[in-house]
C-alpha cells in the first residue's frame, strides 16, 4: 500500500497537480485500497482543517507579512549601509556586507525568498556600478538569501517544531551558532574570490569615502531602528518574554511602526499591496501544511516510519551511518522538493530512525534545516535561483552555475555541524 500512495503522489505532481492537492489526494488512497483503514475521507478533510488551527503555525504568516513591511520599508538598505560603512574598503567588503546584511534580515524575516529579494534589489545594482561581474553577484544573493531560514527566527524550524513536536524555541536557539558558522563560511568564499579576480579598488574607494562623510553618529541614527529590529524579536523570544508566535505578532508591529512613524517609508497603500502580496504568497503554503500534516499522520497509521527505521538499522547501526544517509537522502529530496513541504513528509519519518540511534532531535532539526536550506539554491527546483532571476533578469542556469562555490561553503559548513553536535546544543545547556 506505501507504493501506491507514493506512486499517486508522483504521478500528480509529474501531471501538474498542484503540490497541496497531490499530498491530500495521496493520504486518501489507503482509505480507498482498505475501506477499513482508520484515515478515510472524512478523518482526512477534517484534519486538514483541524491541522493548521494551531497556535505555533500563525506565527508563519506574521513572519511573512513582517518580512515584507520591513522590506518596504527599506530596512535592508540601512542595515546594509551600516555594514558597508565599516567594510566598503576592505577586499571583498561590500559582498560580505550583503552575506551580513542577509544574516541580519533572516533573524528579522525568517524566509529564503524574501530575504533574497529585499537585499538583492537594492544590494545587485549597486555592487554592478562598482565592477563586480553581475552573475557572480546575483548567485552570491541567491546563496546567502537560504541564511534566511537557518538564522532564527526560521519558518523553517517552526514547521519542524509542528510537524515533530520538538521545542520551536529550542530550534530557535539551536540554530543561531549553525547560522553564524555557514555565514562565515560563505564570507571565506567572497574574500578568496576577490583576492583572486580583484576588484576595482578606485570606485571602491569613492564609495567608501563617500559613506565616510556621513558620522558614525549619524549613520548609526538612521540606521538604529533597523539593527534593533532582530535584538526585539529574538531577544523577546529568547528572554522568555515572548513565544515565537507572539514575537512574530510583536514583528509586524514593529515593522509598522518603524515604516509609517519612524521612517516614513510606508504610505496606506503600501500597507495594503504588502498585506494582499503576503496572503497571496502565505494561501498556498497553508494549504500545503495542513495537507502535509495529514500525511504524516497517514504514514504513521500505515507504520511506515517504524518499517524505514527496521530497514535502514538493518543496514547501518552507527549513528553516523545513519546520519550520513539521512543528509544524503534529505539533500536529494531537496533537489526536487520545495524544503517546507519536504520537512512536513520527512520529519516524522526520520524521528523515530533518530530516535533509535541516539541522535539528538533538535541538533537533527537543525541539520535537516541546513540540508534543505542547501536545496533553496541548487536545481531543478531551487526556490531561491528563481527569485534571484526574477529580481536581476539573469537566467536560473547561469546564477546555478556562479553559484557551485557558494553552495560549496555552504555543505562544508553543513559537516562541521553535523560532527560537532556542541554547535548547535551549546546554547540550550
């Protein structure tokens, strides 16, 4: 029976079903190859409905909506002027200042794909006036827009918190030292390849005094409001002063009234263009979620998780075995599946394979996030290559291609955090 409803799952997705109805229309074929199986139709449609009626999953829309008011409200270009202000003249500078500014606006955003637009439109014209070859600076974008999903606030980790049951604020924690590790990876990258291609140190140069006219003062005025965005969020959460869900609904109000009363970069009808872009982006994804929940729940009744686990211990007993496969699996999986949707169908199926051999959950969620954060920027479905193209009109293969070693820095820092499990359970001790 787990053949054929693997088998109806790929065959509507390959005939174009939408990704949401393929996953509903899979957790019915039990209830229809058994009418005795416990999850018929009815059991199916009201869990859907019952599934997204969830505390935790509301903060995924508030984290949306938050992310694009920020936007908006051109918060990412202070926090990049700010970072700019201190690197415009070292080698390889500005690109780092767009891998920080990302690292920042993921700990506001929690998403890949807005993180990649909110820096790379305003982030790509500029650093092409200044020499750089444009492809190299979109796939840099495209890259290090995916910290958006390990720096928490994640929506990543909050689908894996629900889907798992695991602590979302754990995750949340777990994932700030993995975040900082591949951003810095990902800078080694940028400053090896301008030492080698050099730069056009004369614009950069003007550019830097230009920025240097303005006080630190002054720069750190206009762009206070920004940089303390991620300290409220994560520092609420963190604290314990607030849940994740509450601090995602803290975000947006933050987000507004830094856009229409501190900056004034937000007009009434940038909110309402904002709000009808976010529900429109949001729609599908809980339609998504709530049949990914389902799911789940039918291949556990179906006792495929503990079949798996019997299977692959049969064959490896070590832990890193396991491990190895596991990234292995979930890398390939991220090749061809958007990572959210893939975390609702796998992260119940590895839990208990996790379980088996000791591995920690939460350090399992953060390498499973890491892993599918790597697929956002690698074909054929690279979420993130996407956006990117659509934002600089350079076609998805020739950012993939600039992109190999990025996404290269990105799978060693997945190994280092993978076999140093103190990296991301540090903070939680």
């Amino acid at each position: 029976m787990t053949a054929y409803v693997f088998a109806v799952f790929l065959i509507t997705l390959l005939v174009g079903v939408p990704i949401g109805i393929s996953i509903a229309l899979s957790s019915l074929v039990p209830s229809m190859v058994l009418p005795s199986f416990a999850a018929d139709a009815v059991y199916v449609f009201r869990s859907m409905i019952t599934g997204i009626d969830s505390f935790t999953l509301l903060a995924i829309p508030l984290f949306v909506l938050s992310g694009n008011l920020m936007a908006a409200s051109g918060i990412s270009k202070k926090i990049f002027d700010f970072i700019a202000y201190f690197a415009g003249n070292k080698t390889g500078g500005l690109p780092i200042a767009i891998i920080a500014t990302c690292l920042f606006y993921g700990a506001i955003c929690g998403s890949a794909g807005a993180t990649v637009a909110a820096v790379g439109v305003m982030t790509i014209p500029i650093l092409v006036n200044f020499g750089y070859e444009k492809n190299w600076v979109v796939a840099i974008v495209a890259v290090a827009g995916s910290l958006g999903v390990i720096i928490p606030p994640s929506i990543p980790f909050i689908v894996f918190g629900v889907a798992t049951g695991e602590s979302v604020g754990d995750l949340f924690i777990a994932g700030i030292i993995p975040g900082i590790i591949m951003g810095l990876c990902m800078m080694l990258y940028a400053y090896y390849y301008c030492k080698k291609k050099g730069e056009d140190k004369e614009k950069l140069l003007e550019n830097y005094v230009e920025l240097r006219k303005m006080s630190f003062w002054q720069l750190f005025k206009n762009s206070f409001w920004a940089l303390l965005s991620p300290v409220i969020i994560l520092g609420g959460i963190y604290g314990g002063i607030v849940t994740p869900t509450e601090a995602a609904d803290v975000s947006v109000v933050y987000a507004l009234i830094v856009g229409c009363f501190i900056y004034r970069s937000l007009s009434i009808k940038d909110i309402i263009r904002v709000t009808k872009d976010s529900i429109c982006s949001i729609g599908p994804l809980m339609v998504i979620m709530s049949a990914g929940l389902v799911f789940g729940r039918v291949l556990t009744l179906m006792q495929v998780p503990q079949q798996l686990t019997e299977t692959l211990l049969s064959m490896v007993s070590t832990p890193v075995g396991v491990f190895l496969i596991l990234i292995g699996f979930c890398t390939i999986v991220g090749m061809l599946m958007d990572g959210l949707v893939a975390i609702m169908i796998l992260a119940p199926i590895c839990m208990p394979i996790v379980n088996a051999v000791g591995i920690d959950p939460i350090h399992f969620g953060v390498v499973m996030v890491i892993t599918f954060a790597i697929g956002f920027i690698t074909p054929p479905i690279g979420a993130n290559l996407f956006v990117a193209s659509r934002i600089s009109d350079v076609p998805v293969l020739s950012i993939a291609k600039k992109a190999v070693p990025a996404i290269i820095s990105f799978i060693v820092a997945l190994l280092i955090v993978t076999f140093i499990p103190e990296l991301s359970l540090v903070l939680l001790k």
